[in-house]
C-alpha cells in the first residue's frame, strides 16, 4: 500500500501498464533513472526495487514530492525528489532511462490548472500540453543509448508523440497496450469528446499505451 496525500494522483490502470513495461523490459538495474510527474513516486519506487543506481523523482506539485519522499522513506530507498516544471530542474544532468506518466486527458480549454486535483490530467483542448513538452525535453536529459518510457491514451495521439520522438532522433516503438473502461472523468466529458470527434458515438472506453523511444 502505498501513502497518498489528498489531491495527489492515485496509480490507476496507466501507471501499472507502465510499471509493467518497466519490469518487463529490464530497463531499471544498475541505471540513472528519472520520473517525470512522479505523483506519488510508484515508478521511481518500482525503479528503486529493480536495483537503479539512482532515482530522481521531478513534479510540480509539493503534495506529490512529499508523499513520493514519504513513501520512498518507509521503504528504505533513497529516492531524490524535485520540485521542477519537468526538466527544467536537471537540465545539464543525463539519465539512462526517463519514465513519465504524465497528464494528458482533453480538456474544455487550454487553461491549465495550478492546483487541485485535476491538475494530475488536464492537459489543454488536445490532451497534449505536456506531452509535446516531454517530446521535445525528455531526449534533452537521455544519456547515450537512453530510453523514455512514456504512458498516454490514444484520444491524445499517439502518432504525433511517435513522429515528434523520432524528430529529436530516437527510434520509436509502442510496446503496450490495453483497453479499459472511462473512469469517471472520461465518463463526464464523454458528449465533449464525441463533439470533437475523439470518439465514437457511444463510445465508453479508451486505450491506453506506452511508448518506447531508444537514443
């Protein structure tokens, strides 16, 4: 069980396909890791148990570094953790693996909230104010032969975070997918996305993937 601070984002089906990804693949032991959006720090945890050399956990939020630092405490890893507007805080520094699961639900405009809960999904009318940041960021912080691990859904398309990875240089690939349910977000925003054309009419579930993209 982990310890979560009201208002941080608790690990759902995204975090746990990627933390999957994560053991699957290897990608932790012996590694520089670092966990962008880190919210209650389950992927910088989940690198720290794999055996990484070290882990950095970044959010903007100070409820989600405390819980992250929290949780790392109770079990006995050292985890860095870093208030930063995502790399802005380790730029200069190479990682061998970056992991994010960041927010990336569409929503009614592109004002993006600065505090409470629905800080942890929305993410602008595409979905994809962050992702076209980590895009265009994360390969800026991959060492030689680094790899990012990024979560999203497929209403935020999943083909332009592949084409704008492959611009910065890395190879590209989707090594995860699975279909779930709407949560209850999805589900109170379900005549918006039909609207926008995101979706299908009557529509009631959405995929969820992770990308891979290899310096």
């Amino acid at each position: 069980m982990l310890l979560r601070i009201p208002g941080v984002y608790p690990p759902q089906e995204d975090t746990w396909l990627l933390a999957d990804v994560l053991d699957r693949h290897g990608l932790a032991p012996g590694r520089s890791v670092l966990d962008l959006c880190t919210g209650t720090g389950v992927l910088a945890l989940r690198a720290a148990q794999a055996g990484a050399h070290s882990v950095t956990a970044v959010d903007v939020s100070r409820r989600a570094l405390v819980t992250a630092w929290t949780n790392a405490r109770l079990r006995g890893h050292h985890i860095r953790v870093l208030r930063s507007d995502l790399v802005a805080g380790v730029r200069g520094e190479r990682f061998d693996l970056v992991v994010s699961n960041p927010p990336y639900v569409p929503a009614a405009d592109d004002e993006l909230p600065d505090t409470g809960i629905a800080r942890a999904w929305d993410a602008g009318k595409d979905g994809r104010a962050l992702l076209d940041r980590i895009c265009v960021e994360a390969p800026e912080v991959l060492g030689e032969r680094g790899t990012l691990l990024l979560a999203q859904s497929a209403l935020s398309g999943v083909e332009k975070t592949q084409t704008m990875l492959e611009e910065q240089g890395l190879s590209v690939d989707v090594v995860a997918r699975t279909e779930i349910p709407f949560g209850p977000v999805l589900a109170a925003r379900r005549a918006l996305f039909e609207s926008r054309g995101l979706i299908a009419p009557g529509q009631r579930t959405e995929e969820l993937v992770v990308i891979r993209a290899v310096r």
